[in-house]
C-alpha cells in the first residue's frame, strides 16, 4: 500500500526575500544543504525540508516518487509562496525539474546540482572491503572529523574515493556532519521510492523543453553517481541553460570547492532579475 496524501515536511528556512527552495539528495536532509542555505540566506529566503522519508519527515508507509512533488506543493502553499527558484542537489534536482514541469508556474528558475533528467552513472561494482573500509573510515571521520591519517589511510581507499576527488579536511568535515546522519536518517521506504523508479527506466530528456524558465546546471568532472556527461545532457535540453563542469571533482563537488560553485551561483543569481532583491514575491496571497 502507498501513501500519496501530503504530509508536512520538517523543514529549515533563513534569511528573508525571494525564496530558494533547496532539495536534498539521497541520502540526505534539508540541513544537507547548508553549503548553499548558509550563504544564500544572506540575501534570500532560504527553505530547506527534509524530503518524505528523510530526516524528520518521518512515514512508515511507502510511497512513490510523486509523493514529493505532492509534499512539496503543499510545503509551498504553507508558506503562501506562489513563485520560487529551486535549487536540487542529485534527487533534489530531479524533483526540482518535475516540479517545473507540474507546475511551471511556480518554479521562476532552477539551480540543478549533480544531477540529470536521465540520470547514468559509471560506478563500479563494490566489494565487501570497500564496504568495511567506508564503514571504518565514516566512524573514524565522525569521531574525528577531518584527521589526515584517517583520510590517507582510510577514506581514499572507501567509497569516499568515488564521491570526491579532492580529500581535503574541510571536505571530510562535510562527510561528517552531514553525509553520516543524513544516511542513518533515510528510511528504507525512502531508498525502494528511488529505487523503483530508477529501475523503471526515469527519462525526463523527451520532455525538457516544456521548462521555460532560466537553468544553471553544475557538474564534477569525476562524478561516478550520476555522470558529468549526463547532467550536460540535461543542460542542452533545456531551453534556456548554462552549463559548467568543475574539473578534478565528483559527486559531492559542493563540500570540495564551495567557493568556487558559490561565486558561480551568485554570478549566475545576479543576472536573473527575477530573483533580485526588491523584487521580494516571496508571501502572496
């Protein structure tokens, strides 16, 4: 039995102005996306829910993907926001973009983060080893976040290796406040919700250029989870894209080089008039 009423997400705002809808990934939670709420609530208003099945948005019974567009249509209604940008990291972007197709009107531009409308990766199979290694390197990291000999020793011989590329203390910091308890807090009904749809064969590409609104689509390089190819794919479907890829990163390439993609949002932000500040239409009613 699935569930497809709305229920209400926990979620984190901040700042004041043009809302920004930040979606996370999987696994992941609204404060997953503190990389980007943190600097952009500075100047916007910043609305960051833990997904259905995430975090605190706790559910027993399952669901299906659209499940979350329902969620989140309902979150906005609660905040008497009519329009907003949407900002989506890996699934967030996927749901970011079904948002702009059920309801264009509501989406003023999107911000797609590692992520694609046929999403393909080149991950390798794992291994028993590279299972205890991330285990090990993950408790470690989170006891200890960002020792060095942890991250030589460790956590470029884990998984790690396949979600960054640059295995910086600041990056390990990321892993350990954020990627830990996001991954203990996603629900098994969360993970068979991706699942099922992935293994459906998800294609968005066919129906792209319905989103008329303005697109800033970034990519790592090295990204192994959801290709850099792929998300570029995503881009030149969209009519109204720009597209940039961070070479020597990978999935996670936020929690690598922050600065960079926050100068290239902001950049990016500052030529869309729509979500200037003054132009604040973030409670109509």
């Amino acid at each position: 039995m699935t569930d497809s009423a709305a229920i209400a997400l926990h979620t984190i705002t901040a700042g004041k102005g043009y809302p920004i809808l930040c979606l996370h990934g999987h696994p992941g939670r609204g404060s997953s996306m503190s990389v980007f709420t943190k600097h952009l609530s500075q100047r916007y208003w910043t609305i960051a829910p833990d997904l259905r099945g995430y975090g605190q948005s706790r559910t027993t019974a399952n669901f299906e993907m659209l499940a979350h567009l329902t969620d989140l249509e309902a979150l906005l209604d609660r905040l008497k926001i009519q329009q907003c940008l949407v900002l989506g990291w890996s699934l967030g972007g996927i749901l970011a973009m079904e948002l702009a197709l059920r309801s264009p009107e509501r989406v003023s531009g999107l911000i797609l983060v590692a992520t694609a409308a046929r999403p393909w990766g080149n991950h390798p199979s794992i291994s028993w080893l590279d299972n205890a290694l991330t285990g090990a390197a993950g408790l470690v990291n989170w006891v200890r976040p960002g020792w060095q000999w942890n991250i030589e020793t460790l956590g470029k011989r884990s998984l790690f290796r396949y979600l960054v590329q640059q295995h910086t203390p600041a990056t390990y910091q990321f892993l350990a406040s954020e990627a830990v308890p996001a991954f203990l807090q996603t629900s098994p009904q969360a993970t068979r919700a991706l699942y099922r749809a992935i293994g459906q064969g998800y294609n968005r590409l066919p129906d792209l250029h319905q989103i008329q609104c303005p697109a800033l689509v970034l990519a790592g390089a090295g990204d192994r989870h959801i290709a850099c190819a792929a998300s570029q794919e995503t881009a030149a479907k969209l009519s109204r894209s720009e597209w940039r890829c961070y070479d020597e990163t990978a999935h996670l390439f936020p929690w690598e080089i922050p600065d960079q993609v926050l100068a290239d949002i902001d950049r990016w932000l500052s030529t869309f008039t729509e979500a200037t500040p003054g132009k604040d239409r973030s409670k109509q009613s």
